[in-house]
C-alpha cells in the first residue's frame, strides 16, 4: 500500500474552469488514496475515502463523480462548465448561428427573386 499524501505538501487548490479546484502537486499512482471524507457522520461503509482510479500527472486536477442525482438537482439547471460541455456548447451556438445566418440569405434572396 503506497504512503499516504499529505494534502497540504501534494495538492493545492487553485482558480480552475468551473470555479474552484483540486489540483496535485505530485505525482499520484492509480489506487493511492488522496483524501478522507471529513463532513457529516455518516456510516463507515459510505465513508468517501478518496483513492486515484488513474495515474494523475503533477498540476492535473483532481475531480470527483457525485453521481447522476447530484448532477440533476444542482448542475442540470445551470449548466456545467468543465471545458468538454463548454466545447460542445461553442459548438451548438456555432451551429446555430450558421444555420439563422444560412435562412437570412434564403430569405434575403427569395425578397430580391419577388420584388423582380
């Protein structure tokens, strides 16, 4: 079993793209535990003891699965904004933008085809 991290030494927090982030100063092997659930009594078994499921490289950041409820009553309504929803956003907005200015032309034209 790899030695536990102290989290003040191997991870900082920092501005990330959604707001506030986990983020390792270290190296961290898959299966070595990260953090120690620390908020509300809770049973033992449920107990979050955080461990990587993937090797992560100094400066990534670390980020966790709440699962599909927390995402449906907390982020669903706003929005997420990691940067592959913010991507495929721009996307869709670009999409659409091509699309309203492609019917301005068609419609421009059809103007200019009647007024003849």
């Amino acid at each position: 079993m790899p030695a536990k991290l102290s989290p003040s030494r191997h991870l900082r927090i920092s501005r990330s793209k959604a707001g506030l982030g986990l983020f390792a100063r270290v190296a961290i092997k898959k299966g070595q535990f990260i953090v120690r659930y620390s908020g509300r009594k809770i049973r033992s078994d449920a107990a979050v003891k955080i461990r990587a499921i993937k090797n992560i490289k100094p400066g990534d950041e670390i980020t966790y699965h709440y699962g599909r409820d927390y995402f449906d009553s907390f982020i669903k309504a706003v929005g997420c904004r990691c940067r592959a929803c913010a991507k495929k956003r721009a996307e869709i907005r670009s999409q659409r933008s091509r699309r309203r200015a492609k019917s301005a032309r068609r419609a421009k034209s059809a103007r200019f085809k009647s007024a003849r």
